[in-house]
C-alpha cells in the first residue's frame, strides 16, 4: 500500500473511528491505557536521568498518538525504543546521544521502507519466525512485570504491592473475560478502572510540594549528538551501538510483527509495513530534535489496548490528547507524581499485554504443520533466552532453512525438488 492509497483510506477509517467510540466509549478509553505499564517506567527512568525531556516526550509522543490513530485505524501504540532506553538508563546517557540513536533508527528505517526493504522482509520472513517473536515478546513482558509491581521500593513495600497485585491479577481475569450482563454486554472498562485507582493513590502518597503545578511547554531545539559528544572519545561508537541494538528490534517488533498482528485483528483495516516505516521514521525525525524520548510501535503495546477494550484508533487518539494537554500545560512537573504511581497496576497491565501476545501461538498450533510450530519455538526461545529480537530472528531463519534445505534433499532422492 502505497502512501497515496494509505491517505486515500483516511476517511473510512475515521468513519471506523466514529462508529466504534459511538458504540463502545468506555472499552475505547480503558483500551487506550493498556500500553501505560511499558510507558511510564522507561518514559520515567529516562526523565530522572535527564535522558529526555518529558515535557517534549507527552507533547510529541501525544500527538503521534493522534496521528496515527487517525491515519491508520486501530488502537496502534507508541511506545519507547526500549533497547535504546534500557542502554540509555543503565550507562546514564545524556540527552543528545539518546535522541541520536532514536534518529539513526530512524534514518534506517526510513531507508528500508522508502526502497521496499520492509516490504521485501514482510515477504521473505516465515510466519513462525513472526508469530516467534510475538510470543517472545510477550513471555518477555510477563517477566517484566513482576519486575514492575515492586520496582525501587522498600521491602515492606514491595510486598505489600505483590500482594495488590495478585488481587489485581485475578480481578483482571474476571473483568477481562465476564461481561455485563451475559454473553453480549459490553466488556469492564477494567484498565479505566485502574489507572484512575492508581493516580488517586499516587496524588496521596506524593509530597505537597512536588505535586504538579503550571510549567507549561517551551519548545527549544536540542541538537542530537549524531557523532558523539564533542571533546569525550567513543561517545559517536556507543551512539551508533545503540541504534545498532535497537534496529532488529524496531524493525521486527515494531513494524513485521505489528502488521501481521494488526492483520489477525483487525483484517480490514490493513496496516502495511511500508506505512508503519515511515510512522517509526517520521515520530522521530521529529521528536529528536525536541529531546523527545525515541519512539517505535509494537506488537505488545497493540496487543496490551486490545486486550483491554481498544477496537479502534478513537482510543490512541484519547491517549494522545489526554499526553499532550499534560504535557503543555503541566510539563516536567508530572516526574514526581507518575513516579508514585503503583508498580502493582502498571505489573498487571504489562502482564495482560503479555498474555494477550502470547495467544497467536494458538492460531499456528491449530493450522501449521509441526516443523512451522518448532521453528517458532525456536524464535521464541533465542528472544527470551538471549533478550534479543535479532537473536531469535537468526535462530528461527536457521532451523526454517534447514527444514528447506532437508525437504529438497528428499525430494531430490525421490527425483523431485521443492523448494
């Protein structure tokens, strides 16, 4: 789908938009907060390390979420660069070097989906090797979420937000798979529900005076470090190693796995990987001049508002003005409160995103042959194994070539080639 025909389609998807937040509001805006348990701790961690600014991260990553939401139809994340932000935290970069390896990202990116490259991948790419890294993914945040529940607390504390989150936990179950009133009511808005819990307890639990007040947004251009800070050596290698780090992911996750995932969703609002390229590049040819937090979508994230309500774009777009008021109006002063807000809630929702990515392993398991289910075993089990979308990706390629090469040699001991 070319950028004309994705333009063109515009206003049926808005005219999806409309019908579906008419029908169901509540599940739109419950859905719009699913993806905030992957958000906030990195958009967080990366603000108290000056890693971004977070003023500019709401107001841009805001009105992304409008965009895209209107461009493209369906609840579709936007979501931190997370092998960028784990780097970022973990060696404590500053601004300029993350928003450049955002921006080399990018450029790649850009790149591929501009000469077909993306396109090319969507075809050569198995499905076992996506749906591998969609349940990869997806067991990589139910790991992450018990991380999440007690994350930086005291003791005491840590397990005293465990136990909420086990309680939370079992009412997700039942608010995510009862229904008002029988079979065909409408869903609990149960992520709705939480996030207003979870902002209540972090106002209560804030200083008075670190709550937020009025530090509106003041644009600035922050010039990204593309090759490195001046005057500090090696800077420009740890720069290009992280966009390096992130490329497979964003290029895998981000778009090949979210186009085949948006496809099982929703089929008639096709979202090619061409036009999420050129999304992922645009976010942050942008944003990375702003010191906005470098941004991608994902397969998790789309699967986390699903799973919580969102059938539409009308739910991102939600999320964005709700990103972008915040972020002009009340700017960098949101740190401390968003800090409080409970690692129980935000666990859960990450563990729902979890789950709910992991189930595409029953459509394969139904409807593949054996070898196509261990080949996506295999690409599983590289992503949680090695934490590494590229590493799962070379691991299934690998074993569906070899299936290949073992199912010409028969053939061609029986005098026939398949290929």
């Amino acid at each position: 789908m070319s950028l004309a025909k994705l333009t063109h389609d515009i206003p049926r998807r808005h005219a999806h938009n409309l019908r579906t937040v008419r029908r169901q509001p509540w599940a739109e805006l419950s859905g719009a907060l699913g993806d905030l348990g992957t958000l906030l701790p990195l958009m967080i961690s990366l603000a108290q390390h000056d890693s971004i600014s977070l003023s500019s991260t709401l107001v841009f990553s805001g009105l992304f979420n409008i965009l895209t939401g209107a461009v493209f139809g369906i609840p579709l994340p936007v979501q931190p660069m997370k092998a960028i932000a784990a780097e970022a935290i973990s060696r404590g970069y500053e601004r300029g070097m993350v928003t450049a390896a955002g921006g080399w990202v990018s450029l790649a990116v850009l790149v591929l989906a501009a000469t077909g490259g993306l396109r090319w991948m969507g075809g050569v790419v198995p499905t076992p090797v996506v749906r591998g890294i969609q349940i990869g993914a997806g067991l990589q945040l139910v790991g992450y979420s018990s991380g999440v529940v007690g994350g930086g607390r005291e003791e005491w504390e840590m397990w005293v937000f465990a136990g909420l989150g086990v309680v939370l936990v079992a009412v997700f179950v039942l608010g995510t798979t009862r229904r008002r009133g029988g079979g065909g009511g409408k869903a609990v808005p149960f992520a709705l529900v939480m996030f207003i819990g979870g902002v209540v307890w972090a106002m209560t639990h804030v200083k008075k005076e670190d709550r937020p007040g009025w530090a509106p947004w003041t644009p600035g251009v922050q010039i990204p470090a593309w090759l490195g800070v001046e005057g500090r050596s090696y800077t420009g290698l740890e720069v290009l190693g992280m966009a390096v780090g992130q490329l497979p992911l964003t290029t895998l996750n981000s778009v090949v796995a979210v186009s085949a995932l948006a496809g099982d969703l929703v089929p008639e609002m096709k979202v090619t990987v061409t036009g999420l390229g050129f999304s992922v590049a645009g976010m942050n040819l942008v944003g990375c001049w702003f010191g906005a937090m470098p941004m991608c979508h994902g397969a998790g994230g789309l699967a986390a508002q699903w799973r919580f309500g969102a059938r539409s774009g009308a739910s991102v777009i939600c999320l964005g003005v709700l990103k972008l008021g915040l972020g002009l109006v009340f700017g960098d002063s949101l740190v401390s409160v968003i800090d409080k807000f409970p690692g129980a809630v935000l666990g859960v929702m990450v563990l729902g995103a979890g789950l709910e990515l992991t189930r595409v392993a029953r459509v394969l398991d139904e409807q593949e042959r054996a070898e196509r289910w261990m080949v996506m075993l295999v690409t599983m089990a590289g992503i949680v194994a090695f934490r590494n979308d590229a590493m799962g990706f070379a691991g299934g390629m690998v074993c569906h070539w070899f299936y290949r090469l073992a199912a010409w040699w028969e053939g061609r001991r029986q005098g026939e080639v398949h290929l």
